[in-house]
C-alpha cells in the first residue's frame, strides 16, 4: 500500500485516540480526595470575585471539594444544578453528574452541603463540573 494511503487511516486512528483519552478524562471517577482542594463556598466566590487570575492558578481545572449551603436545585435541560451561596450575587453553581439525581432530589434549600468537583471558572458565579454530593445535613 503506497505512503499516502496509509495517511488517512493514521489520521482516524489518532483522531480515535484523543477521543477515548478525553472521554475518560472528563469522566474520571473523583474518589481519591487526599490531594483536593477544600474551601466553603463564599470564601471560594470571594476569592474569585477578589482575584480571578490568582484564584484561577489555585482553583481552575482542579478537583475542589466545596462546602455550602444550597440557594436552589434545577432540574433543566437534562442537567442537574445545584446552586450554594456565595457573598453578594455570586454563587457557586455546580453542575452535577447524572448519577447523582436521586440525591440531588433530596436536596432542600438551606441545606449545608459537601459538594467535589472540577471548577472551570468564574463568569459571575463560580463553575463546577461533573459535581458529586460527599455528605449532606439538614439545618
């Protein structure tokens, strides 16, 4: 088989590769918690609010395990979001794994909450992805 047939056959072969190696990334399993950050929810807004780029080197694309009290639970468009307050109008808004909507159901407002996730950001709330409840306790 010449050269430049082989081409396109190692390219999919690639393009397969990044897609498996990234499917498992994102959906890697959040159970060693020993090297995770761990902040209460206005302290984590604040930090953000105060200084996004420090609080990005620190916090973003990192396992965070945050603890709150929940302002709302939605339940749209197939997502699961849980929101804990946070200082002024800010929130952290964490966006939970499907396997988590029976506990996510249970979930109360006022509810002091242990969420872990990989925050991503700030755009006026802090983001959390792929959220799972550690331990949850009613007020």
């Amino acid at each position: 088989m010449k050269n430049y047939l082989k081409i396109p056959y190692l390219l999919v072969l690639l393009a397969l590769s990044v897609v498996v190696f990234l499917f498992f990334r994102i959906n890697s399993n959040h159970k060693d918690t020993s090297k995770n950050q761990s902040i209460s929810a206005p302290q984590l807004v604040h930090l953000f609010v105060t200084n996004e780029v420090a609080a990005n080197t620190i916090y973003k694309s990192k396992l965070v395990e945050v603890e709150g009290v929940v302002k709302k639970v939605n339940f749209l468009n197939g997502r699961i979001t849980v929101f804990l307050n946070g200082v002024s109008t800010s929130s952290v808004l964490c966006d939970m794994t499907k396997s988590q909507l029976k506990v996510a159901k249970k979930l109360k407002k006022d509810q002091k909450v242990k969420l872990k996730g990989v925050c991503k950001g700030f755009l006026n709330d802090v983001i959390m992805l792929n959220c799972t409840l550690i331990n949850s306790k009613h007020q």
